[in-house]
C-alpha cells in the first residue's frame, strides 16, 4: 500500500515537471520567435531606407495621432516617461515604420544592431522601435540623445553594455546621408540626470544612447561623434 502512494506521488511529481519543462519551451521559443520576427523586420527596413519622399505632402509620425499626442505631452522627469521628440519638418512625406515617422536608421555592426530610429517618444513607439528624445537632429550640429529599452533579449538597446569604447555606430537620416560616429564615452547615471543632453561638441554632430541598466536601477549612456 505504501508504495502504491509512494509510486502515485512520483507520478503526479513527474508530471508536473514535464508540464514545467514543456511551458519553459514554449515560453523559449515564442520569445525566439518574437525577437527573429522583431529585428528581421527592423533590419529590412533599414536596408531599404532611402530617406524620406520629396512630394511636398505631410503624414503623421503615427496613425493614431490623439492618443500620440496625449501621451507625448506628459512631463514625466524620467527620460523613459513619455515626452514629444518630434523634429519633423513638414516638408516631405515621411517614411514610417509600424505607423510611426521615422528620422533616419541606426547600424551598430558590434552588436548587429539595425533599427529606424522614430521622431517621437511614446509608450507605444519605444516598444517597437528607438526614439529621438532631444537634441538638434540626427547628424546635425550637436548633441542628439536617442532612447531605447533594454528588456535584456537581445531587442532594442539590450546589447549596448556591449559596446566598448571605439566601436562604430552609423546613422542615416532622412536625406539619405550616412555618417559614421565613433564611441568615445560610457557611463551609468542616474535615472533622473539629464547634464550630458546639452554638451559642447565643437560644432559637430554627436549622439547619445541611453537606456536602462539590467537591474532597471541606473541608465547606461553611450555617447559616440564623427570622425
């Protein structure tokens, strides 16, 4: 009788850590399969940018404008909160990637990093791609800051702990211009400091990088100017 229960309770224990085993697999693989489907699609649009279409119309960075701007016009102290990164001109049609205006496109061969970089900062456009946060405009004079999220699975800018001093980063903006910016600092700070967006860059174009550090606590910053 004993080790009829015994046997019993080894059964349902067997079970439950094939059940376990098999939801481990499952979750694996859709989140594989999400992250394949994510930068296949981030890739071949960068492959194929070619800057923004010169007839003279206007369109939305997004389809769903009202709640754009709602979120937009938070003034949220976190640089993650939702702020309006527009630096749209309203002289072109522009190119957009899941309904939202582009600016140009990041390549971080390091880290085979391919994503559009879009105009403004919401909840919705920083799950699906990088954002333009501050500064003059992509490979314009200047400090341009560009936020991304770091959900650790290789999306977004979860790799940029990565990156090292020197590594190449390549921008193309919305007049298909191509320029190659080098990293020449990397630092944690505060989630709440904001000194590095306004710096003197000696009339040069510079970016920087920010997003969260692994234990979401701190922001890493990479900050990279032409050569």
């Amino acid at each position: 009788m004993f080790e009829s229960k015994y046997s019993k309770v080894l059964t349902v224990i067997l079970v439950i850590v094939i059940i376990a085993i098999l939801g481990l697999l499952g979750f694996l693989a859709y989140d594989y399969y999400e992250n394949y489907i994510v930068t296949k699609d981030t890739s071949d649009f960068v492959d194929n940018f070619e800057g923004d279409v010169g007839d003279g119309e206007i369109t939305e960075g997004d389809t769903n404008t009202e709640e754009n701007n709602e979120e937009a016009n938070n003034d949220g102290k976190n640089p993650f909160d939702l702020k309006d990164a527009s630096t749209g001109n309203g002289t072109t049609k522009k190119q957009t990637y899941k309904g939202f205006g582009v600016l140009g496109t990041m390549e971080i061969p390091a880290t085979n990093f391919k994503y559009p970089v879009l105009e403004k900062v919401t909840k919705k456009s920083i799950e699906t791609a990088v954002a333009f946060l501050y500064g003059t405009g992509l490979n314009q004079p200047g400090n341009s800051v560009i936020i991304g999220h770091n959900y650790r699975n290789g999306l977004f800018f979860s790799n940029n702990k990565k990156l090292n001093i020197g590594d190449k980063i390549y921008i193309t903006d919305v007049e298909g211009n191509k320029m190659t910016y080098t990293i020449y600092n990397k630092f944690e700070t505060t989630p709440e400091d904001t000194s590095f967006y306004q710096r003197d860059t000696g009339g040069k174009p510079e970016i920087t990088l920010s997003t969260c550090t692994d234990d979401s606590k701190a922001r890493l910053i990479i900050c990279a100017k032409t050569e």
